[in-house]
C-alpha cells in the first residue's frame, strides 16, 4: 500500500507539472492578446521554450544519468543545422508552415540521435572528467564541421560540400544550376531562413519532452539509468547492461536537444554555427545546476528565470552582466546554504509519509 501512495504521489507531481506548464502557456498567451506583452518579451517566448528542453534534456543526462556532458550544444546545433535544410529544401513540396516545422524538428531529432549513438558508443565508457573534457571537444569539432559546410539545392536535389583544405571558398564551387538555392554557406551559416517558429509549437516541444523524460525517469529502464548514477558496480553484479542504458539516456537527451535546436533555427532569419558555442553548453548546464540535478520542475524555472534575467538587467547597460553574474554566486551560495535549506523546509513543509517515512 505505501508503494501504491509512492507511485500515486510521484505520478500526481508529474500531472501538476503538466498542469503548470499549461496553465503558463494559456495565461502568455491571453497576456500577449490583450498586448501585456512588448516586444521584446515576445521575441524570448521561443528561445526560452527552446532552453526548457535543451534544460530538461541536459539534466536526463547529468542529472538522472550522472554524467557530465559539456558538449551539449553540439546536439542542438546538429538538430538546428539538419532541420534548417530540411525545412528549406521543402518549402515548395511543403508550403504548409506547421507541417514543414514539425518536419524539420523530427529531422533534427533523428540526426542528433544518430550522432548521439555514434558519440556515445566510445565516450560514455569513459567516467568523470575525461567524459567531460571528450563531450566539450565533440562540441568544438561539431561547430568546426558545420563552419566548413556548404549546402545548396537545384532541381537535381541537395548537393554538399565541405572546406577542408580550401577546396571550397564558396557556395558556387558545389556546380549547380543557375539559380539554384544556397541553403548553408559554409561559416556565413544560414541566411534567408524562414521563420517558422512559434510560441505554441515551443510549448507543445516542452509537454513532449516532459512526457518522455518523466516516463522514462518512472519506468524500469529509468530506475536501471538511476541505479548507474548511484553505484555502477552495484547495477552491473544484478545484471543491469551498463552500455544499454547509458546510450538509452545520451541517445535521448541528445534527440530531445536536436528537437530543440531545429525549433530555435527555424525562430531566426540567419544561423550561424558559432551560436552554439561552449558557452551555449555551460549556460545550459548552469540551468541544470541551478535548478538542482535530477530536478526536472528546477530545470524548468532555471532556464525561464536566467533567460529573462539578463533582459531585465538590460537597463543597467555596462553593468548589466556584472548583476546577472553577482545574482548567480548568490543564488548557488543560498542553494547550498544549510540554514535557508531549513528556512525553506518550514515554509514548504514535507508531507507526512514522504519518502523519508514511506
């Protein structure tokens, strides 16, 4: 019976996640109706829907999983990056925008699955900080690869090319028809992109994801990625497949990221590889930090909270990121802070028959 109460406790924390999700989506939405909302807050609906997932699927992977990924932006850029040509190389076959941006996010998520897989295979039998310093050097070459890219489309189909020892200096060195379509050109990136992003297909990418990362937390193979995390050779002498579940969880979090980036590409006129930067990787990981690692509903609030705050700041001009970075220290000092953990818990008081009692 107490197992039965764990379970139903658990599974109604995750429908009132959904719950305030909804509830937030449907309240933006009327807000941004009746004109509450300037623009500037509009143009970070999309981004900040985009750093939810990014959040939530980071933390599958450091906090659920318990491996520390640095190269996190290198799923989304691969997402973003695929998607983007899908999109744009179906804009006559497909003039629907919903269908070809549901396209380009299926498109993205399959293509970082794959080089999720394929990254995965060697680098999660690697631990610690050597994981770390092999996932920052896969986002780095990530970026490299996408810089020498070119892409275009004519009536033969995509044709691609890549600048490895100056072979290509431009879009036109791919031979195509006269007036074919330049889709990505090389470290310009993408330019003309249409913009097909939207504010609801942001949240429905965040409902998705929560249902499969909450899902897969629950289930049997999320108990096997937890018993990992905790003690590897523990799982291993019980017959857990060591291999099996960490790509389960990287190959997961990598499509999710995928997803993601495809969506955040599709809310720009131009992408460029650069955007996805190490420094993309460590604002997401700070997002799973901050919010507490295996926290999802953390994650969520992190990334809402450090993407507007810097918009905030914005009338502090020079002194704007100096705030945002003193706001940080003092956040992850009070988080970590015994005496406000207590002053938290008498506020919000722990359910009699919580885990600590059941």
């Amino acid at each position: 019976m107490k197992n039965g109460k764990k379970i139903n406790s658990a599974v109604l924390k995750d429908y009132l996640t959904y719950a305030a999700v909804a509830l937030a989506f449907v309240v933006i939405t009327i807000l941004d109706k009746q004109g509450f909302i300037n623009n500037s807050t509009r143009g970070l609906l999309v981004p900040i829907c985009c750093y939810i997932v990014m959040a939530v699927s980071l933390n599958l992977t450091v906090g659920i999983l318990g491996e520390l990924n640095l190269g996190h932006a290198g799923f989304m850029s691969v997402g973003a990056f695929s998607g983007v040509v899908a999109s744009l190389s179906l804009a006559e076959a497909i003039p629907n925008p919903v269908i070809r941006l549901a396209i380009a996010m299926l498109v993205g998520a399959a293509f970082a699955a794959v080089v999720g897989l394929l990254i995965g295979l060697p680098v999660l039998r690697l631990r610690g900080d050597y994981l770390a310093i092999v996932t920052l050097a896969f986002g780095e070459i990530i970026k490299d690869l996408i810089n020498a890219l070119y892409v275009g489309q004519d009536s033969a189909g995509l044709h691609f090319g890549f600048n490895f020892r100056n072979n290509i200096s431009s879009i036109n060195d791919l031979h195509m028809e006269e007036g074919a379509k330049a889709i990505i050109k090389g470290a310009q990136g993408v330019t003309g992109n249409e913009k097909l992003a939207t504010f609801a297909a942001g949240f429905v990418l965040i409902m998705i994801t929560l249902f499969i990362v909450m899902n897969l937390v629950r289930s049997r193979a999320g108990r096997a990625i937890m018993a990992l995390r905790d003690n590897r050779i523990a799982a291993e002498s019980v017959g857990i497949n060591v291999t099996k579940y960490k790509l389960m969880a990287f190959a997961v979090s990598a499509a999710l990221a995928g997803a993601a980036g495809a969506l955040y590409a599709s809310n720009y006129a131009s992408v460029k590889a650069s955007t996805f930067d190490f420094n993309q990787s460590i604002l997401i990981l700070m997002f799973v930090v901050l919010g507490g690692l295996g926290n999802i509903r953390g994650s969520i609030v992190a990334a809402i909270v450090l993407t507007i705050l810097p918009e905030a700041l914005r009338s502090f001009e020079n002194l704007r990121m100096l705030i945002y970075a003193i706001v940080l220290i003092l956040v992850m000092i009070a988080t970590n802070n015994p005496r406000v953990k207590t002053l938290i818990s008498c506020i919000i008081p722990k359910k009699k028959g919580g885990p600590a009692n059941e």
